[in-house]
C-alpha cells in the first residue's frame, strides 16, 4: 500500500470524527498513542507491538490531514538522502540531521 493510499483510507474512516475532535484534542490522541507504543516496545509481545505502531501512524496521518499535509510530500524529503547533509547514510555530527 501507498502512503498516499493509506491516508485517503484513515481520512475515509475516521476523517469526519476526527474533524469533530479537532487539530489539537486529535493530537492529544497521538502522544496517547506513542505512550502506548513505547511501552509495547518494552514487551515480547510482536503482535502488540504492531498494533500499536499502526496505531501511531493512523493517528500520525490524520493530523497530517487535519493539517493540510499530505503523507506522501513529507515522506518525500527523505527520498534523496538526508534533508539536512544530503547524504545516505547520514553524515550529519551526531548521526541524524
């Protein structure tokens, strides 16, 4: 699946509740979200954790429309090496730009 596919399928599910809650009660959501992923991370359990990195992204996604962006235009940036020094891997003083 596209990234630009999968935002038009969590716009189509959950895009007119999450333009209810709005922009920053949604984003509340996802640092929900993140907590619950890092502490998946910390478990054994691979299924947990995949359900909770989908979650994070479905939520991630849908700020992002929420925002006016498209997924696919911010994915990009990465397309040709790193945003910040050019080069891949990076070789930006402290490993990431």
């Amino acid at each position: 699946m596209r990234i630009d596919e999968f935002q038009q399928i969590i716009d189509e599910l959950y895009g007119e509740r999450d333009a209810e809650r709005g922009l920053d009660r949604t984003f509340i959501w996802l640092i929900e979200e993140v907590g619950e992923l890092a502490r998946a991370i910390r478990s054994e359990d691979h299924e947990r954790k995949v359900e909770e990195f989908s979650d994070v992204l479905a939520w991630l996604t849908t700020i992002a429309t929420l925002a006016g962006v498209e997924m696919e235009e911010a994915a990009a940036r990465f397309a040709r090496g790193c945003p910040k020094c050019n080069k891949n891997p990076c070789r930006c003083a402290r490993g990431r730009g």
